[in-house]
C-alpha cells in the first residue's frame, strides 16, 4: 500500500505531477506528523545531518507556507486557491531563505554573546509579546470588535527603532486614537473641562502600562490580565474613571495640606540692626555702641496673614526740652540709649500679592522704656533664602513720649534696619 513517505521519497527523488503534488500538500497541510517527515526529507536534501539544526518551528514554518500558497491547516482560517504550476521551486526558495536567515540570527546570536553584550534584556519579540499581552488584556474589556480588530492590525506594526515609552504611546493610540483629534472631538460634545479631564485619565493608563512594562522587563516575567489588574488595585478602579467633583476637591485638599505642612511656619524669630538712623543733634556725641539700634524679635503667626508677637532692644533718641533751675530756664538736648519692650501685630502681604520667596509686611508696635511709652511702625519684607529662612529688610519709624517737669515732649526716630531670620 502507498504511504505519505513514498510520495515524498517520489517527490525528492523523481518528482510528482502537478495531481500527485497537490494531494501530497494537501495531505501535508492537514497532519503535522507528515511535516516532520517532509522537513527531514529536506534537510537531508540540502546536506544536513539528522541530527542538526532543524527549521524551528517546523509546524509553523510549512503552516505559513501552506498558507502563503493557498492551503488551510488546522490552525489557519485562511482558505485561498490551490497550488499552481512550479510550487514546488518556490517553496524549496522559500524553505532555504528561511534556513539562511535562521543560520543568520544564530551567528549573530553567538558573536554578540562572546562579545559579552547584555543579556539580561528580553528580545525584541519578548518584549512585543508582552505589549500583546497588555492589549489582550485591554480589549477583554471592551465589547467593541471594531476597536480590537484595528488596534491588532495597528500593534503588528510597532517594531524596531521605538523605545519603550514610545511603544507604549502607540499602543494607547491605537486603542484610543490620537490625542490631539479626540481632545477636539471631546471638546465639541462635552465641553473643554470634561475634555480635558477624559484625557488625564487616559494618560494615567499610559503611565501604568508604561510602569508595568518596566516591571516585568526588569523581572522578565510575562504580562497578564491579573497583573495588571493586581498593579497597587488601582489600575481599573481609578486610573480609568473621570474623577467626581469629590475626588477632585479631595486631591486638591491634600496637596494644599502637604504644602503648608512643608512650607508654613507657626513662629518667626529674627535679630535686627538699624543701619542707617536719623541724626537731629549733629553736635550732640551719639553713643557708639554695638547693641545700639539693635533689637531681637519674636511672633507667632495666627494665620498665614496675621502674626502677633514681641521685641526687646536698645534704642537712642534725640531728645531736645527745656529745664527751669533756679528760676533760670534753659533748653537740654541729649541722646540717651534706652532699653525698650514692645508688644507686635503684623499684617503679611505675601498671599494678597501672591508671592512665595519675598513676604512683604507692615507691623505696628506698642511699649514702653524708663522714661516714657514708646509707638512704632515698621514698613519691609522677608526674603526667603533657604528652608524658611533668610534676610529681613525694614524701614522703621519710632515715637518716644517722656515727661520732663510734668511737660510731655516726644522724640521720633526713622531709620533702616537689616537682620536674619528664622521660621520653624
């Protein structure tokens, strides 16, 4: 009785015509047992031992040959029309070129692995395997065919030449569209704010897959449903829902509170100098001294406008009032050097202006020294340089009242002050 290996004996050995050929493929095409035969048959025809490399994988190879010349197999849906004259040299052409390339890879496989290349690293094909994964797992929730039928004709094309992120674009792309037209689209049926919202959602999926493609390139494990399902739960719980008003005033409340429990101070200290001080008396010896014109300032901020604190310092005034001695009145100048305390309130104009760095402020102060009450106002700003702290600038204006023989006289003071701060 004629058996499959007889007529592939004929066929290598003699040939077959053009009725013989077309039932040995047709037999071929529907039993992966006769492939085999076929394939080492072939080998053997082209100078190959048993035992050498074959065509891997010999099923899939003669399946897309078959298919490519119009036969189905059992795992083709394709049925085309049937084998014409001269077959039989194209798909031995075929069949060698496939050969050739495979010798290619394999050599090119060897020279880089001596040459001590990374290894740790997925193929190109592991790596679009994986990207087919994550679609598959996408599109098993989408009841729309269409969608999956374009976004599988679009993902054969992501090859060679992307990185990573951009592989990971095109595959959002080819399952949502582009961007730009849909954001216009959306705008039109839902109004800019809905738009804009959709699309951050959308590409907060494009940022988990992207950071599920770099964990399992890094653990060369396989991409699933369940892993991206499992990614922090949040993937399709979140990520893929337009945020509520809620959710969003939420988000909103929580980084206002982690900037402020970074950035905002409860109390400010500060040590201050005045630099330059008015001078009524030119004639009348200032007392030179360091603490002169200095002063320590502490306040605790109720608000992020209002502060309300204290001041300890010394401070000389010009003081000019008449004395009656023996019936003889004559007019006194002087410039003493007084210990003074005040009480603050200051008012920062930071928020009003909405600045960051620079904290403009105006402070009104009340106190007293040993001679009379003091008043004051002080017109600057703080500059932050680094981690709530820096230099604070001011012009100062100060009244002194003092009584002298039951008559009250007043000295004021202006100047401009310079000093560091603090806010902890």
């Amino acid at each position: 009785m004629k058996t499959i290996t007889d007529d592939i004996n004929k066929y290598f050995d003699e040939g077959l015509n053009s009725t013989e050929e077309e039932n040995l493929f047709k037999e071929l095409a529907s039993s992966a047992e006769s492939r085999d035969i076929f394939n080492q048959h072939l080998q053997l025809n082209m100078g190959m031992l048993r035992d050498a490399i074959t065509i891997s994988p010999p099923a899939e190879s003669t399946e897309y040959i078959f298919n490519k010349l119009g036969f189905s197999t059992p795992n083709s849906s394709n049925i085309n029309n049937k084998l014409k004259k001269g077959s039989k040299k194209i798909l031995v052409a075929i069949l060698i070129l496939m050969f050739a390339s495979l010798v290619s890879v394999t050599i090119l496989g060897l020279f880089e692995a001596l040459r001590g290349g990374d290894t740790s690293q997925p193929s190109l094909m592991q790596t679009i395997y994986d990207d087919n994964h994550i679609i598959n797992s996408l599109f098993d929730l989408s009841d729309n065919k269409n969608i999956e039928k374009n976004a599988e004709k679009k993902v054969n094309k992501i090859g060679q030449g992307l990185t990573r992120k951009q592989k990971t674009q095109k595959l959002l792309e080819s399952i949502y569209g582009n961007p730009t037209d849909e954001q216009a689209k959306l705008e039109n049926e839902t109004g800019r704010k809905d738009a804009e919202l959709m699309l951050a959602s959308k590409q907060n999926v494009l940022d988990e897959i992207d950071n599920i493609l770099s964990l399992s390139l890094k653990k060369a494990t396989p991409i699933s449903r369940e892993s991206i399902l499992d990614t922090d739960k949040t993937f399709f719980s979140q990520n893929l829902l337009t945020p509520t008003d809620e959710q969003e005033n939420d988000r909103l409340k929580k980084i206002e509170e982690d900037y402020i429990s970074t950035n905002k101070t409860i109390y400010n200290i500060s040590f201050n100098k005045g630099l330059i001080q008015n001078n009524y008396m030119a004639e009348v010896q200032q007392i030179n001294s360091f603490w002169n014109n200095a002063n320590v300032r502490f306040s605790y901020n109720l608000t992020d406008e209002h502060a309300l604190g204290a001041e300890i310092g010394w401070k000389d005034f010009p003081q000019t009032f008449s004395r009656t001695i023996k019936q003889n009145t004559f007019n006194q100048q002087q410039f003493p050097m007084f210990l003074y305390g005040k009480f603050l309130y200051s008012y920062n104009l930071a928020n009003l202006l909405a600045l960051e760095k620079i904290q403009p402020f105006t402070q009104l102060s009340l106190g007293g020294t040993s001679v009379g009450p003091i008043i004051g106002l002080d017109l600057g700003a703080y500059l932050n340089i680094y981690n709530n702290s820096g230099i604070v600038v001011s012009g100062n204006f100060d009244m002194l009242f003092y009584n002298v023989e039951n008559k009250i006289y007043n000295s004021d003071k202006i100047g401009l002050k310079l000093g560091i701060f603090y806010g902890f």
